[in-house]
C-alpha cells in the first residue's frame, strides 16, 4: 500500500480527478478499499492541494458513488511548480497551452477542455481559440510541450495616398546642328496636351484594418494620411475616375508659383521675347506682351498677338490672326486669316484674309484677300497682290519710288509666275536634251552595229545615257508643270475686285488688274477701279 505521505501516488489509487470551471470533481475507482479521512487530507498536502474537502470525498469513496461528482471548489495548488501539468502564456498575439500527459496521469488527473478554457480566460485569451488543437491536447498520445491554441488579429496600418504626376516638362537645351553651332533661341516645342490628359494621378493609399486583441478587444490600426487633389489651371477631376486631375483644354503645360504643373490655354509672354523662353511653337493663341527682337520664330496653331513691335522675326498663325500693335520691321508674317499692323517695313505680309496696314506699308510685300490702309495711309514701295479688294489714301511717292499694285486671282498668279519660270527652264535645258539625245541615238547605233565599249569609252556611254535620263525627267516635269499653269490660266472664273485711292497716285506705281496694265496717266485720284468680268470701271470718289 502507498503511503499518503507519497501525495498523487496515493491518491490516483483511489480516484481520478479534474478540475472544472465551477468546482473540483472526482470519479471513483473500483474496488477501492476503505480510507481514513486523514490519510487522504495528509495527501491532499503532501501534493500541495490547499482547499480539498477530505470528508466528502472520504464519504464518496465509503459510498462508492459512481460517475463524476463535485466535491467542491476547483482545486488550489501551494504554488505552480506543485501542479505543471497545464501552463498558459499570452505573448504578441500568440496564446499558448503547456501540457505534461506524463504528469497529468501520475496525478491521476483528467484534463477537459473546459479546464483549458478557463486556464486560457485567466491568462486573458478569449479570443481566436483553435478548436482543433484543444482536442489534440485531450488525446493520450499528446506530447508535452507547448502548443500555440489562439492567434490574435494584428492591426495593419493604412498606407499614406500618394500623388503622381503623369506629365513633364522638358527644360533641356537645344541640340547643336550639324555645323556644331547652338542655337539658344531654339527650345523646340511647348509641351503641349490634348483636353483629357492625366496630369495628376492619385493613388489612394491602403486602408487601415483594426486587429483584434487575444482578449477580444479591438487593437485600433494607424490611418494613412490622405491627400488632396490639386486644384490647377485648366484642370478637371476625371468624370469616372476621382483620383484623376486632367486637362480640361487643348493647352501647354507650364510650372505654376507654387510648384505644381499647370495647362495654359493661351501662351503668354509678360514682356520681350527673350531667350528665356526661346522661339514659339505652339498648337493654340499667342500673346507677347513687349516686343519680338529679331530672329526668333513664333509658330501658332490660333491668334498671335504682339504688343509691341516685331523686328526681323518669323511669326506664323497657321489657323488664326495676326495683330502687332506696334510696328514691324523686317521678317515674315504669315496668317491663316487676317493680319492687323500699326505699319510695317520691308516685311512681308502673306494673309489667306485681310491686311490692316495701318499708317503705313513700306517697301513690304503684300499678298491677302483685302488690303486696307488706315486714312491718311499710304503704300510706299513694294508689291501687294490681293484677290479681291484694295484700298489707301496715297500709293506712291513723289520720288517715283517704285511700287507694284496687283488684282489677280492668287491661283492664277502663281500659276503665271510659275509658266515664266517653266519656260525659261524649258529654253535652257532643250538644246542640252537635244545633244545628249543625239550622243544616245549615236551609241545605239553603233551597239546595235556590234560595236563594243571598253575603258574610257564605256564610262563616257554610261555618264551620257545617266545625263540623258536626268535631264530628260526634269523636261518631262516642266512640260507636265506647264501644261498644268496654262489649264489654270485658260480657265473660266469669276474675276471681281476692286482698287480704291483716296488721295493721290504717284508716278513709279505700276497697276495690273487680273493680267492686264493701267497706266497712271489715265488714272486720276480719288478713284475707285471696280472690276467684273474683265471689264473695268472707274468711279470718282
């Protein structure tokens, strides 16, 4: 027999027991003998239970009480190193079960899943319990160690929203030539956008997920931080994209005061065009604000509008008007439709609508649909070419400056102009085709003769034929070329305009109305030429 003083050795002789969340229980074992009640209380100490109720359990035992049975509150150990069958940890999220199976059964002890639960809620988890590996505790063949049961939720902090630009602009400097030289002037293209560009992308940043604690409190995750959409020039939130800013324009792309890209519609120069900002090329309007120094470009897709003066400069509206609210000196104004100057000299003025001359037009070359010069203005020197109308105070100088006044059709202008130069073209290269064609014919012969060709003879066939075939394609060019001119010349049209002079006519001035010459004497100012059908007509005014 087991001494009591032996503790769990002798009291596993006579029952099992567990421990439970709402008190201690036993369950008898058969054929138990008869027991003293202080033998079974000394063993309760000797294996270190403070609270057992030894007389109850004594009289279970005498009465042999079959099942499980309380016997009173759950069990109390002196300490933890006297009962290390079961041990919980809670540690990052992570709750854990120590279990000894070989201890548990030297203790005659029963471990249940309740006493695993309210072990885990005393160490505060509560939370994410794996039922699985508490029934894997249970088996008999468990090993001892310890055994992760419960995993809390981590919180995931959000992620900050991040803001993209999804555009540049190029501040690089212009590409040396093939020569080596640099041109500053030269910035290539404004960067230009289309209504619908993504200037600004923002991607939203991640949300926060809040955790959950092993105790079954919330564990609160770190929001990112959002960021506003800029609010720019021009610029739009995407209909079916709010994390987009676009362009709400055709426009360039410029940088704004406080570091973001904006869209211009219309390009805008304060003061002078200077090498800060270089030539001009650009799909929409135009405006400078002082002057345009001479040799930069300005390439315009709308209106160009300068406020002061424009000086030997190239300045092209490809779809707009051109004003210069001061005057031009030298260089090239081509408009798509009206050009309007304060006056101009030695310039060329090419409008597809109406030239304002304002004061005056100085040995400038002109060619528009209409021409009108100011009151009191004059067109001195030069050669204006208009299709429908012209109109001015004086055309001339005393001095007799020469200065060329023309009412044609542009079509049939450049048709006439283009026959004079096909023919003298024609007339200079007809006896060279004719010697060379005479050299070919000569070789022909003599090849189809058997004759044969080597050395320096050769090479003098093969330069001759290549000649031949040369200036033989560029007669068929100008004879192509020519015939095209006369069908133009030749054709029926509608020939309307007119020439108003208010003041006066000057000797020097040559006037030619859809092809035909008026001489000066038989004008008489103030006139106004009225031309339809060929014929015209001169009114006093």
């Amino acid at each position: 027999m087991i001494d009591p003083s032996q503790g769990f050795a002798y009291l596993r002789t006579l029952f099992h027991w567990r421990i439970m969340p709402d008190g201690a229980y036993i369950e008898i074992r058969p054929n138990v003998e008869e027991v003293n009640e202080q033998e079974v209380f000394r063993a309760f100490l000797a294996a270190g239970i403070l609270n057992a109720n030894a007389a109850t359990i004594c009289s279970m035992l005498r009465q042999k009480t079959a099942g499980w049975q309380r016997v009173g509150k759950p069990f109390e150990f002196r300490d933890e190193t006297v009962s290390p069958v079961l041990q919980a940890r809670n540690e990052n999220l992570v709750g854990s079960i120590r279990i000894d199976p070989v201890m548990a059964r030297e203790q005659g002890r029963e471990v249940t899943v309740e006493e695993i639960r309210q072990l885990l809620s005393n160490a505060g988890i509560v939370q994410g319990v794996d039922e699985d590996v508490l029934q894997m505790l249970l088996r008999p063949n468990c090993a001892t160690g310890w055994f992760d049961v419960a995993v809390g939720e981590a919180p995931v902090d959000g992620t900050d929203a991040v803001l993209e630009c999804q555009v540049q602009i190029d501040h690089s400097l212009p590409v040396p030539d093939e020569s080596g030289t640099m041109d500053f002037r030269d910035r290539g293209n404004l960067p230009e956008v289309q209504a619908g560009t993504a200037i600004y992308l923002k991607i939203p940043g991640r949300p926060a997920v809040d955790g959950k604690g092993l105790d079954g409190k919330t564990l609160p995750a770190r929001q990112g931080r959002d960021i506003a959409l800029p609010q720019i020039e021009n610029g739009r939130v995407r209909e079916n994209d709010p994390n987009v800013v676009e362009a709400s324009c055709d426009g360039y792309l410029y940088m704004g005061r406080d570091g973001r890209i904006q869209v211009g519609r219309e390009f805008r120069v304060k003061g002078d065009l200077d090498l800060t900002v270089g030539n001009i090329r650009y799909h929409g309007p135009v405006e400078i604000g002082g002057n345009v120094p001479s040799g930069f470009q300005i390439h315009a897709g709308g209106d160009i509008t300068i406020m002061g003066t424009a000086e030997g400069s190239d300045i092209h509206s490809i779809g707009g008007n051109i004003t210069v609210h001061g005057g031009v000196f030298g260089g090239k104004l081509q408009a798509a439709s009206d050009i309007k100057v304060s006056f101009a000299h030695e310039a060329t003025l090419l409008s597809g609508g109406i030239v304002e001359g304002g004061k005056y037009l100085q040995h400038c070359k002109v060619r528009c649909t209409e021409l009108h010069v100011a009151r009191g203005g004059m067109f001195v020197g030069g050669q204006v070419l208009a299709s429908r109308e012209i109109e001015c105070d004086i055309l001339g100088t005393e001095a007799g400056t020469p200065t060329m006044v023309q009412l044609s059709d542009p079509e049939e202008e450049d048709a006439r102009t283009d026959l004079e130069k096909v023919n003298v073209e024609i007339k200079k290269l007809g006896p060279l085709r004719d010697q060379l064609e005479q050299k070919v014919m000569a070789l022909k012969s003599r090849i189809a003769g058997g004759g044969v060709l080597l050395g320096r003879a050769r090479e003098d066939a093969e330069e001759s034929l290549r000649q031949y075939a040369v200036v033989t394609e560029k007669m068929r060019d100008y004879e192509r070329r020519k015939t095209h001119d006369q069908e133009i010349l030749s054709a029926e049209r509608d020939r309307v305009g007119s020439i108003t002079v208010r003041r006066s006519i000057h000797p020097g001035v040559e006037v030619h109305i859809f092809g035909r010459r008026f001489e000066i004497d038989s004008i008489r100012a103030p006139v106004r030429l009225h031309v339809k059908d060929r014929e015209v007509e001169s009114h006093r005014i």
